[in-house]
C-alpha cells in the first residue's frame, strides 16, 4: 500500500506539442530527491486526454523505466471506453506499473450499475493493483461511495482516489471500506484533514511546484501531527488555490516553466497561463518558497 505524497506528474512538452523526454527524466529525478511517496504518470494533469494511445504507453513506461524502482510508479489508465481502460491497462502492467489510477468514465456519464460494472471488467482483465478515481466536477459523473464499497471487494481494486474535496463522505469512505482500500485525497486544499481522518496520502497537483513541502506535509498528517502538517500547509495553501485559477494543468505548467523545470508546451485545446492570472500563481510560490 503507497502512503504519503503521489504527484499527478505533468507531461512535459515542446513548444509544437511533442513530448519532453529530456524534462521528464529532470522531473522523474526530482521527485525522487524530494522525498515524494510516488509518481502519477498520465492522469488528468498529465494531458492524458490528448495524448495519443501509443503516446500514452510510452509515457507509462519511459517513467518506469527511467525511476527503475526508485518510487513506485501509478499509471493513469482510465477512459470512458471499458475496451481503451483495459487496453491501457494491460499495457501498463506490461510496461513494469506497480498501480493503474482509472478514473470515472466521462461525457457518457453511465449508472452506479455501469461504474460498478466497467471497473468490474478491468479488475477481472488485468492483476494489476488498481486505484478507483472519482473527479465528479470534471467527469459529470459521481461513484457513490456505496459503490466504492461493493467495488472494494474485488482482490486488485486497492485504493481510491476521492477528488470530491468532501471530508464527511471521505470519512464515511474511510470508516466503511479504509481496512480494505487505501483512502486517497485528489483534491490538495482538504488532503490534509482527509489524512489526520485515516487517509492515506495525497495525490497531488501541488506536489508538481513544491515537492518537498507536500512530502513532509503528508507525513506529518499521517503521523497524527495536526500542528506541523497545519504549518505546512498553511504555506501551500495559496499554491493549492493558485494551481486551479485556469483548468488544470494550465497554472502548474507555468509554475515549473517560471521554475525552469519545463518548457513552455501544452497542447490544445489547452493554452498557456492567461497573465491576468501570473502574477497570483508567482504570489502563491513565494509563499511556498518555491
């Protein structure tokens, strides 16, 4: 079971779009000096969803390859296709993953039946752990927690990935299935009080700009310090807030390229950082140090 700080790694580009390899290794590196529990290799801050599929591979296993057991690799495989999610899937537990982060299907927006039975044929079709990922606000869809529940049952499903930024329902999740699943935060401003509840980490957007800091946050909230992980947090807080001023990964890739970790590339229908918003987000990063 990973506890403690997983970024949800951005996928670095060039300027036409094409993927960084160079800068991947750079950001793969830092993570594992920083102290940081594990990597989210193409999930939503990665671009997943305009990447291609051999694009998607290659991403999952360059980062495999490249960290060679360092942290443990999560790779982001979920669709709203049950076909494309174990496609992926299979390829990522053939690449070396030692985790799948499969999101909710999104636009076709299916039943609790449907979710229970899509994560259902992807359980059955790869011995991979797997990692439930519930983003309603960005997918128009909702796994109820009773869901998570009967869907805890099955031998590989080993964690969830709540983003609903709901402690009362991540408590509930954490009391009725937390023996059996890990409990994860997706959403940075409440992973603390989720942890200091019986989470068990973060996987994190701020831990893209400021590893370190989230990495010791993380600890000491799963250690049961309030007070330390309340001080560190305080000093991420506007980071967390700042990171979501335009659709995620638009302000954090700006953040690491004002660091100098990355090039300016994003793809669209994504654009770069609006200005209205830069000075905010810079404001936010001192504040963190970073």
């Amino acid at each position: 079971m990973i506890t403690g700080s997983i970024v949800a790694l951005v996928t670095p580009m060039h300027a036409d779009g094409a993927v960084d390899w160079t800068s991947l290794e750079r950001l793969l590196d830092l993570h594992v000096e920083a102290g940081t529990a594990a990597i989210g290799a193409v999930g939503t801050t990665g671009e997943s969803a305009t990447l291609s599929v051999p694009e998607h591979c290659d991403v999952i296993s360059y980062c495999v390859n490249h960290v060679a057991g360092r942290l443990p690799i999560v790779a982001g495989t979920g669709s709203n296709s049950t076909w494309e999610a174990i496609e992926l899937t299979q390829a990522a537990a053939a690449a070396g993953a030692d985790a799948c982060l499969l999101v909710t299907p999104y636009y076709n927006r299916p039943t609790q039946r449907g979710l229970y039975e899509h994560f259902k044929a992807i359980a059955e079709a790869v011995e991979v752990p797997q990692i439930l990922y519930n983003v309603p606000g960005r997918t128009s869809v909702d796994m109820a927690n009773d869901t998570v529940v009967r869907l805890a049952e099955l031998d590989n499903v080993t964690g969830v990935k709540d983003a609903t930024g709901d402690i009362a329902r991540g408590r509930d999740l954490i009391e009725r299935c937390g023996d059996a699943i890990a409990i994860y935060s997706g959403d940075d401003p409440t992973a603390m009080e989720l942890m200091l509840a019986g989470g068990h980490g973060n996987i994190s957007v701020t831990a893209n700009v400021a590893p370190s800091l989230m990495a010791r946050m993380c600890r000491l909230a799963l250690a049961g310090d309030r007070a330390g992980a309340t001080d560190i947090n305080e000093r991420l807080s506007p980071l967390n807030r700042a990171l979501f001023l335009e659709a995620n990964p638009i302000p954090v890739k700006w953040a690491l390229h004002r660091r100098g970790l990355i090039e300016e590339g994003i793809r669209l229908p994504l654009t770069p950082l609006d200005a209205q918003f830069q000075g905010e987000v810079l404001a936010a990063m001192e504040t963190a140090g970073v």
